[in-house]
C-alpha cells in the first residue's frame, strides 16, 4: 500500500469546496482545509505508485476549482 500527501492550490474562496469534494474520492483518507501557500492537504492511500498517480490525474485534479497539485508519497527510511 501506498500512502501519499497531497497539497493542493485551489481558486480564491473555493478551499472549503475542494476539501468536500475530494474526501468523497475513493483511496482518499483525509482532505482538510489549511492556511499557508497550500490551501487543502489530503491524505490518500492505493495499492500501487501507477494507482496513485491514476487517482491524482483522472480524479483529484479534475475537482472544480484546484489550481494546483504537489503529490508527496510517504517513504520508510
């Protein structure tokens, strides 16, 4: 299993919206709003580094008023 942060950069005003669509996306485990140059970081999870990034482009990125994304997979040193 792969766990990931995803910081997203949305439209003026649209954080709140962006957070609830998102958290409704199947491998997402948290989407919250947050202050800072990021303004929703979420949480997901997939099966594979391939699954992630299906999840990022065809899901994630198509929410309606994201700007931006930075996805950072979660590493065991």
């Amino acid at each position: 299993m792969v766990h990931a942060y995803i910081l997203v950069q949305t439209e003026v005003g649209k954080a709140t919206s962006v957070a609830q669509s998102i958290a409704k996306i199947p491998g997402v485990l948290q989407a919250e709003d947050v202050t800072g140059p990021y303004d929703v970081i979420v949480r997901a999870e997939a099966e594979t580094v391939d699954d992630l990034g299906r999840m990022v482009v065809a899901q994630v990125q198509q929410v309606e008023g994201i700007t931006r994304t930075l996805t950072c997979p979660v590493v065991h040193l």
